[in-house]
C-alpha cells in the first residue's frame, strides 16, 4: 500500500472479478473513492491478447466511429482524428488506433474462431497490433505479433471522474462465437 501511495496520494479501493463459464469470461473493474472530501479522476484499460492470426483477424463494430490512429500521425507527428470508414478493420501491418465513444460490442474472427467482446463503462477502444516492431520489445517471443491481436475496451480518451464515496464499474465480456455468429471473412 504505501507504494501505491507514493506515487497516488488519493484513496481508493480496486477490486478485480473474474468469472468463466463454458464459452464466457467476463472481467470487471471496481474502483471506489473512499474519500470523503475529494474526487478521483482515473483511466482504465483491459489490456485484452486474444490468441488469433493477427493477418487473418478481422473485427467488425468500429465504422464510422471517430479515432486516433497512432500508427499513421500526420506530417509533423500530429494525432488528428479520422473516422473509420472499413466495414472490417484488420492488423495486417502495425496498428495503435484508439476509437472513441465506441459502441461497445465487437466482434473479432479469423478462420478457426471468432468473439464477441461486449463493455460496460468502457467508451472507448484500442485495437493494437506492434508487427515487426514486437521484435525490439523484450517480453516478445520472436513472432509473436503474429499470434495475437488486441482489442482493448477502456476508458481512455478523458477520465473517469468519481465523487467521494463514489464506485465506477467497467466490464467486459468475451463470448466464443461459433459458426453461425461468426463474421463471414
């Protein structure tokens, strides 16, 4: 606790619920301002690696929403929004996009599998794939970018303000898809 301190002042309690089933896993994020005078301002991500092809993997939900493709900045290195306008966003080379105000309910497939990840108090997503440039990262297996994609709900573009006493609660879901549910590729 008191490193947590040292570098967060503020009081809170986190608490993190995991529940699986069959074809399920559902995570939860509680985050609480036990102060009683101040408000606790916060973002959070669930830094979800779901094992697929990364060049195969396809995830449907994100047209037409507005986003921040780190990957690609304008001349100059400015971030500007762009809005997505693919029925069908892949990874196919390196990819750091954080769309926001999200619907929050996506679908990811690629030829052996598929899911659907729906959210709840997560506005926003990250959809991130390093490519090649996993190779200079030092907990990346040689490959590995080739193994995953993520797909992120957070809450990330702005803060989570809480009053005092106040409780946030972010979830997200992770349903198996099967044949019929899947995204034709």
């Amino acid at each position: 606790m008191d490193r947590i301190k040292a570098v967060y002042e503020k009081p809170f309690h986190l608490a993190y619920h995991v529940t699986l089933s069959e074809s399920q896993l559902s995570t939860e994020l509680h985050v609480k301002n036990t102060s009683t005078a101040d408000s606790l301002e916060f973002q959070a991500l669930f830094h979800s690696y779901l094992r697929a092809p990364s060049d195969k993997a396809l995830i449907t939900g994100l047209k037409d929403i507005q986003y921040i493709d780190k990957a690609n900045p304008a001349e100059g290195g400015e971030l500007g929004e762009k809005k997505e306008t693919r029925d069908v966003v892949d990874v196919r080379k390196f990819t750091d996009s954080v769309y926001g105000d999200a619907p929050q309910k996506y679908k990811i497939a690629w030829p052996s599998g598929g899911l659907e990840i729906k959210s709840t108090g997560l506005k926003d997503v990250v959809i991130w794939n390093p490519k090649e440039m996993g190779s200079k990262m030092g907990d990346m297996e040689d490959g590995g970018w080739e193994k995953f994609i993520c797909v992120e709900p957070g809450y990330v573009r702005g803060f989570v303000a809480l009053g005092s006493q106040s409780t946030w609660i972010g979830q997200q879901v992770l349903s198996v898809l099967n044949d019929e549910h899947r995204p034709q590729l």
